[in-house]
C-alpha cells in the first residue's frame, strides 16, 4: 500500500493562525512527518506531497498522489483557532 501524505497549506499560504501564534502550515507539517514515521514502521509506503515549508496548489497536489500511483489520499488540516 501506498499512502500520499498532503500537510494543507505551506509557503505563501500561511494565513490561518491562531490567537496563541499557533500557524496550520507548520502544525499539519509536523503532524504529517510523525504519521510518515509510524506508518513506515508498520511497513506502508508514504509519499508526501511537500516536506518544508512549500506551497503547493491543490491541483499539483492531486497530481502528485496521482502520479506516485497512491492508495490512498490524507490531506492534513488543523483549526488555527
């Protein structure tokens, strides 16, 4: 199985940010890197749209898991407030 990984957000889109400093981008970043590292520790193959701090748009987002041939899709998205 092979498992796309897409933290929302990221680059210039970093606009939702919550009264404690709190910034989605970074938060669904780390969210994505630690599920990555548990995934593959049970064996599943993770691919993740973006690594760092990037923007991607949602169609280069869909066409990247669409050409790595995955599984299955996650977007990650948190609520900044």
């Amino acid at each position: 199985m092979r498992v796309c990984l897409d933290p929302g957000h990221g680059g210039i889109d970093r606009a939702n940010r919550g009264p404690t400093g709190y910034v989605e981008a970074d938060g669904v970043l780390d969210i994505a890197l630690r599920t990555r590292a548990v995934l593959q520790a049970v064996g599943i193959e993770v691919v993740m749209t973006r690594e760092k701090d990037t923007y991607l748009s949602l169609a280069a987002r869909t066409d990247f898991a669409a050409k790595q041939k995955a599984d299955l899709f996650v977007s990650i998205h948190t609520d900044a407030a």
